[in-house]
C-alpha cells in the first residue's frame, strides 16, 4: 500500500476514535496524538530504501489537508533513518544470527510484526525522550501521547498491509503465516482503497458535527464512533479478501 493510503486511512482512523474525546485534550495533546499516528503509519517501511518515510513530504497526497500533512512531513527522514539503523537493522542483525542465518533482513519482516512494532515503539520513545532530555525541554505528558499514537499509526499500518497480496506475517520472527488480501498496491490504486478512506473521513467528521453542531452526548457519540470504526474496518477487511 502507498505511503499517502497508509496516511489517510490512519489518520482518519485515528480521528474517528479521538473525535468524541477531542474535548478532553489541549490543543498540544491533540496535535501530539495526531503527529505520532501520522509518523507511526509510515514507520514500518523504514526496512525499504524508497519509502516515503524517508522523502519531506508524502507524495500523492492530496486534499486540504495535504498542506498541513507535508509541513509535519518535513521531521519524517529523521524518524526513517533512526528507524532504520538504530531500530530495524540492529534488531534484523540479532534474529540472523539467534537464527543462524535462516531470518535474513528484507521489506515485511521484523518491522512489519508486532514484535517489530512493540520494538520499534519503545525505542523510539526511549530516543526521543533522551533527545528531549539532551534539549533540556520537559514534556512527559506530549510524549507519552505521541509515543501512544506512533504505536497505534504503526499497528493500523500493519492492518493495511494485511489486504494486500504481499500480507503481513503478523508473528514473525516465530511463524511465517501471513494475512492476506487482494487489494492491488503500488501505481494503479484499487478504488476500494479510496473509498475507504472516504469513508472513515465523512464517519470522523459525522461525528464531530455530532458532538459540536447537535451537541450530541459525548459518551452516544464515542459509542458510535467505535460502531462505526468497526463496522467500516470489518468491511474493508472482507472485502479485500473477495
């Protein structure tokens, strides 16, 4: 899947989920929140040279948004690079050698497992949290969100990849099963891909109006932004296998 699906599909994900708890947050949290999913729905694909988590802004994106998406953009190859020579390739050179040479490094391998999310997680929350600390800046709570949203990013990633052919073998190193689905990715994009993202993007801002325009409880509307998180991702899901 291409760097500007993963983006809109988590973002708006993520959106949907936050939405009805928006109030609770400053304005900081949110952006914190949101700045981790963006990074993390990319990070995966710091094991291949050419992605987009490596390139100042995420090519193909378009929409109103895009502006304010690239603009974040431009911290994205220091996250790629520490990825992937702090995190990805000390963590590949350790499975091949535990392994005896049979786990060679290569794209959908360890970043693309949960281990290889919950690996990636920590450190880079250990990494930024030692830059900060190096900057003398103290934001414990900023980080914290942003470190909860870079996980997330980055399992929904996976989750992505999951309905495509290539799959995702979600517990490698310890089994190579993958989950699979037809989705076509790279240049010519399935349009049930587009519809998707379509479709969590009007759920998000559905529930929104929901919360500030009808004044709707927030607590009705968390419920049916769950519902409808699962509905659209179980959707999604089934199809991509058909």
């Amino acid at each position: 899947m291409r760097g500007d699906q993963h983006v809109v599909i988590t973002l708006f994900s993520g959106g949907l989920l936050l939405a009805p708890h928006v109030a609770l947050f400053a304005p900081s949290e949110v952006a914190a929140l949101l700045f981790g999913l963006f990074v993390g729905s990319l990070a995966p694909d710091a094991d291949a040279t050419d992605a987009a988590i490596f390139h100042t802004r995420v090519p193909g994106l378009r929409g109103p948004t895009s502006g304010l998406v690239n603009g974040a953009a431009q911290t994205l190859p220091f996250f790629g690079y520490l990825i992937r020579y702090a995190e990805y390739y000390p963590a590949a050179g350790i499975f091949w050698l535990l392994s005896c040479g049979r786990l060679r490094a290569g794209h959908r391998g360890v970043l693309h497992s949960l281990l290889g999310v919950a690996l990636c997680t920590v450190l880079t929350g250990l990494y930024c949290a030692l830059a900060l600390h190096l900057l003398d800046w103290s934001a414990p709570t900023l980080l914290a969100l942003g470190v909860v949203g870079f996980g997330a990013g980055a399992l929904l990633h996976l989750a992505e990849d999951s309905c495509t052919p290539g799959g995702i073998a979600w517990l490698y190193p310890l089994s190579g099963r993958r989950v699979r689905g037809r989705l076509r990715s790279g240049g010519r994009t399935d349009p049930r891909t587009r519809l998707f993202g379509m479709a969590l993007g009007a759920a998000m801002w559905g529930c929104v109006a929901l919360l500030f325009w009808f004044e709707t409880p927030a607590a009705k509307v968390a419920q049916l932004s769950v519902f409808l998180f699962c509905a659209l991702w179980t959707f999604f899901y089934l199809s991509a296998r058909s």
